[in-house]
C-alpha cells in the first residue's frame, strides 16, 4: 500500500510554488502591461519604439526559450537568476508583452471627446491619464487581464523544465516514485482548474466594481 | 475704449486639401455676448475649437487677454507655444460641448471638483463648497451625488455648464449646447444660459440654431458662411433688416424650419 498523504503534500507544497509564481508572475506582468502598453501611445517616438521591440520579440518568441535564456543564458552575462526568479521573470515579462496590446487598445477606446473635456478644463497630460482616462480604460482591461493571468498560470508548468518544483514538477516525482500515474496528475487538474476558477472569481468581483462605479448607484 | 479680450488676426486653418478658416479676423470686447450663426460647415465650431486649443491653426495670430495663443515670446522672437503656454492661456477659457463630454465615472459633484483640485491646487471642501454653490445656480444641487448616466440630457448639460464655470474662465465658449436635447428639455439650459448673460460679466461666444435665443442673448451677432464673416450686426439689425443676401436666405431657410426669431 502506498502512503499517500506524504505525496499528497509534496504536491500542495508544489501548488504553493506555483501560487508564488503565478502572484508574482502576474505582477510583474501588470507592471510591464501598463509600461509598454503606455509607452506605445507616448509622444516620444523612442519610447514607443521601445515598448514595440519589447511587445514584438516576447510575443514573437515561445516562453520556453524566453525561460531558458532567463536561467541559462543570462549567467554568462554576470546575472544569476534562481528558478523562481528566472520564472518569475520570464513569465511576467512574457504574458505583459500580451497585457500591454490590452492597455493600449482599451486606453484607445475612451472617445476623443473625454481628452476633449480635460484639455478644455485644463488638465494636464498626467493628470487627464490618471484621473479621467485610465479609470474608464480599466474595467475594459479586466477580463482580458483575467484571461491572461489564467495563461500565466497554466504556464508555470514550464518552469519545471529548470527544476523548479512546482505542481507539474512534483507531480512528475510522485509518479517516478509510486508509478501511479493517475492520482497524482487528476490531483493537480483539479488544483489548477481550482486555482484558475478563482482567479475568474476574482476578475469577476473586480469588474463588478468598477461597473458599479461608472454608472450604478454610488452614494 | 478698452482693448479687445480676443484678437484674431487673419487665421488660417485647413484640413488636408480643404481651407475652412481663409484668412478670419474678428474682436470680441470683454464682457461681450457673441452669437455666430450660419450654415452647416461654415467653421463656426472650428472658431471655438481653435480657441480653446483643441486645434491647431496654419497661419495668422490670436491674442487673448493681451496674450498670444499660438505663440509667445522666446529669445526676443515669436516662436510657436509649448505646453505650458497653451496650459497657462487656458486658464482663461472654458468650453461647453454639443454633447456634455461628462466624465462618467465620476458624480456630478466631482466632475466639477476634477480640475480646480488638480489644476488650481485647491482644498476639497474648497472645491466642493464651490462645486454646490454652482450646482444650485444651475438648479442640479438635489443631483450632486449622482452619475452623469442617471440625468437626463438637460441635466447633464446644467451639470457641464457648471463644470466650466467652477474653473471661472475670462472667456466661455458653448458650442451649440442644446442641439442634442429633445426639444422639452432645450428651455431648461437656455433659461441657465440667461441667468449666466445676466448675473456675469464673462465674455461669452455662442454658436448656435436657436435665433431667437441667439437675439435674445447676444450684443452682436456674426454671421459666417464658408469660413468668413459675411455680416455682423446687433441682433436687431441682422435678424430684421440683414443686409446681405446669403444672411437673407439663411434666415428665410431656418425661418421656413420652424426656428422662430
Ligand atoms: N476633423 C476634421 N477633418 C476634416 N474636416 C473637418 C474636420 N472638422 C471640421 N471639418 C470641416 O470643416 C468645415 C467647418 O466645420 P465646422 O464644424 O467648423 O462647421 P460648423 O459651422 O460648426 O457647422 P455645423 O453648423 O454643422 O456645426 C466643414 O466643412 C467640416 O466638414
Ligand atoms: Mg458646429
């Protein structure tokens, strides 16, 4: 008879590291998503060359490769990642390149009109961004972001790939070692699906808020 | 005699092959009530828009309140503004819009608040103190916490009205502000329109198709068509007696629509 309770929690121990990945992965992202995202729509043309190089090459290239480099190429350049970090890195960096199409083009729906009304009560370029645009241009941002923050988890499971021991990785060891192949990966399909039920859950309760706040019965 | 609160010298303004503006030159003396009307596509709103910076000219000078618009003063020269020019000229010119141009995720009570808090630097019960002040001007004090999505059009054009004037420019530029309101609700922002002619002395350029309220209201009245002054005249003189063929058929033409002058 095989003891699986000590299985069971080398795998929870892997679906923390896949949280860890996922949480920091997903903020990085976010961070890259409005940088580039913003910085598309600079009026320096440089800065918005350097967002589309940026936008270009992490989607034009697989996070497979983007992962390797960030573990095993980077070394040779004086930088040692650990693989979470390099995880971390190459996710976030991968699925902001995706982010910052949404911020651009959800920046881009708010009509000319509303630029209209802030140059004409004399807003300033920041200020019109950060108190008038943006926070009609974000409730059109979530669900896309809830998307991709769902593709980001599911690929965490790369990150096994440089031994690091997420879900998918211990998964992998509990099979080597009991030979069962069904419990441990029927375990971590119901996680992820759990975990990217909840990640819906969350994108859903922050959309509901920011509806609320553009046309519903605030007091 | 005091000198004009806005100069126009001989503008200029094209859109790709297509000359709107050809040379415009026009005064307006402060406190002055102007009324431009013409036909459809003769510049009237490319005037306001230019005014308020939310278009660039192609040639000619504009002075507002003894400064340039378009240009200022560098290293002895004349050079076109930057930003922090065109932001300290519009200080002095607010903007009312067709269609309100709300922000619709903000109260009313905040989309007036906005922009004296963040551009004049002033504290909120300042701001909103004002902001109520002016709500109960234009009668939408009992709406101060609602959104701009529960108003009707009417509403939320008072709501706009109050907007620019929390920011009390020199200058107030509305721009056919009733033509997207159904007719019952037109009265309701004109009567505002009134109460603000009578009670301020801030120079106020209208373009407009209500003519009777444009005779009403204005000390003159400019009539444009094709990008040029045609005619202009105090109400009276261009409404009863206009001089100009083209400002004749115009009026039979909105006459003959049901405007009544
Ligand atoms: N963004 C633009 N691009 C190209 N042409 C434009 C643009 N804005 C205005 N025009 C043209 O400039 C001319 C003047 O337009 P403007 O809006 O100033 O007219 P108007 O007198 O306000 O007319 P209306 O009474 O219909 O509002 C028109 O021929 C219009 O088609
Ligand atoms: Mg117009």
């Amino acid at each position: 008879m095989i003891d699986w309770s000590g299985y069971l929690g080398l795998i929870l121990q892997g679906a923390l590291v896949t949280v860890e990945l996922t949480v920091m992965g997903s903020a990085l992202a976010l961070v890259m998503a409005f940088a580039a995202g913003l910085g598309r729509l600079s009026r320096f043309a440089v800065i918005r060359m350097l967002a589309t190089v940026y936008i270009e090459f992490f989607r034009g290239t697989s996070i497979f490769v983007q992962l390797f480099w960030a573990y095993f190429v980077l070394p040779f350049a004086g930088i040692t990642l650990t693989p979470l970090q390099a995880g971390v890195l190459a996710l976030g960096l991968n699925v902001g390149a995706y982010g910052a199409e949404v911020v651009r083009g959800a920046v881009r729906a708010i009509g000319r009109e509303q630029h209209e009304a802030c140059v004409a009560l004399n807003l300033g370029r920041y200020h019109r961004m950060r108190h008038v645009i943006l926070p009609q241009a974000l409730p059109l941002m979530l669900p896309t972001f809830g998307n991709n923050a769902i593709e980001l988890l599911k690929g965490t499971a790369v990150v096994s790939l440089i031994s690091l021991t997420d879900m998918t990785f211990q998964a992998q060891v509990v099979r080597a070692q009991t030979g069962s192949t069904l419990i441990p990966f029927a375990t971590i399909l119901v996680l992820y699906f759990a975990m990217a039920t909840a990640i819906s859950a969350g994108v859903r309760w922050l959309e509901r808020r920011a509806a609320r706040g553009l046309d519903g019965v605030r007091v | 005699m005091p000198s004009p609160i806005i100069h126009i010298d001989n503008i200029i303004k094209t859109y790709g092959p297509l000359t709107v503006l050809d040379g415009l030159s026009m005064s307006v003396m402060p406190g002055e009530k102007l009324a431009l009307i013409g036909p459809s596509g003769s510049g009237k709103t490319t005037i306001l828009r230019i005014l308020m910076t939310l278009e660039k000219i192609n040639g000619g000078h504009i002075e507002i309140d003894g400064e340039q618009l378009y240009h200022m003063q560098k290293a002895g020269g004349l050079v076109a503004a930057d930003e922090r020019h065109l932001q300290k000229m519009r200080e002095k010119i607010g903007m009312v819009f067709q269609h309100f141009n709300l922000f619709p995720h903000k109260c009313v009570r905040d989309n007036i608040t906005l922009a004296p808090m963040l551009t004049k630097g002033i504290a909120r019960a300042a701001a909103e103190a004002r902001a109520m002040e002016l709500l109960d001007m234009v009668g939408m004090a009992d709406k101060a916490k609602s959104m701009p999505a529960q108003l009707s059009g009417g509403q939320k054009q008072r709501v706009a009205i109050a907007r620019a004037l929390a920011l009390s420019p020199k200058i107030m530029l509305f721009d056919e502000v009733t033509s997207a309101l159904d007719p019952e609700l037109v009265e309701e922002v004109l009567n505002v329109m009134r109460k603000l002619a009578a009670e301020t002395d801030m120079t106020m350029l209208l373009v407009t198709h209500e003519m009777g309220f444009a005779h009403d209201f204005a000390d003159r009245i400019l009539f444009f068509d094709k990008g040029r002054i045609v005619e202009e005249g105090k109400p009276d003189d261009i409404f009863r007696n206009p001089r100009q063929e083209r400002t004749q058929t115009f009026l039979r033409k909105v006459i003959a629509a049901g405007h009544r002058v």
